[in-house]
C-alpha cells in the first residue's frame, strides 16, 4: 500500500506583481502558478484547498473565529521509510530531536515514528524534558 507524507501551506491572500499581469485575478492566479510549480518541483502533489475555522483573541477576554485558507500537498513515501513507520510518519534523522526523551538518560531509539511538524520531525510519544524525573526528587 502506498504510504505519503503531507505538506499544508497557507494560500496566498493576495497575487504579487509580474511583469504584463495587470488583473487582480490575474495576479493572484500568477502568484498560486508559482506556489504550485515551486512545490511540484520538490515533488509535492497538490491535493486540495481546505478553508478550516480558526480560534483567535479578540479584546482581554474575547475570542473570534476566523477562517484560514490551506493548500494540501502530498508525496509518496520512499518504501524503506514506509515499512519502519506504521503510522505513516517519517523516521527521526535529525540527531538533536532523536536525542529527545523524556529523561536525559534513556537512550533515544532511531525507529520511533515523527510527526513533521513545520520542518522538524517531532518523534510521537516525547515530551519535552520540563524537570527532573519523580524518582530523582525522592532521592534528593
């Protein structure tokens, strides 16, 4: 079964300037061209255009919903990478988040499924290190 890994981007809320583009609707449809091409190029598939609600402070106390336009991306997973993750996330490469656990001395495993999250592989199940361990303040 194929496995991919997803990319979501915000749209864009207005077209940039190119040259002999006058239209705002011109300019807009030059500006997503190029997002896509760009992508593609990484080989990122375009899948859809999500508009999701979004939870925002409005005033102290207040709070609005707003909407944010997404584009949805995908790429097949390489298959090694694909049979290591039965989560369909990507295995953890960067040594400074694989070196992440819950305590300073468990050895990290290489194998634990990553969800990507804004270009870091956050390995599923760690949480970050707040202080020491319930046995090590017993012992103080």
């Amino acid at each position: 079964m194929q496995r991919y890994e997803f990319k979501v981007i915000p749209a864009p809320k207005r077209g940039e300037k190119f040259r002999g583009v006058k239209t705002t609707e011109d300019r807009f449809a030059q500006t997503l061209t190029q997002v896509m091409n760009t992508l593609g190029a990484e080989g990122w598939d375009y899948v859809r255009a999500d508009t999701l609600p979004c939870d925002e402070r409005a005033g102290l106390t207040g709070t609005k919903t707003t909407y944010q336009n997404m584009l949805v991306f995908r790429r097949p997973l390489a298959q090694g990478v694909a049979a290591t993750a039965p989560l369909a996330a990507a295995a953890v490469t960067d040594p400074a988040i694989a070196a992440h656990s819950l305590r300073a001395d468990a050895a990290p495993a290489a194998d634990v499924p990553a969800l990507k999250l804004g270009g870091a592989q956050v390995p599923l199940g760690a949480a970050p290190a707040i202080g020491p361990a319930k046995s090590e303040i017993a012992a103080e």
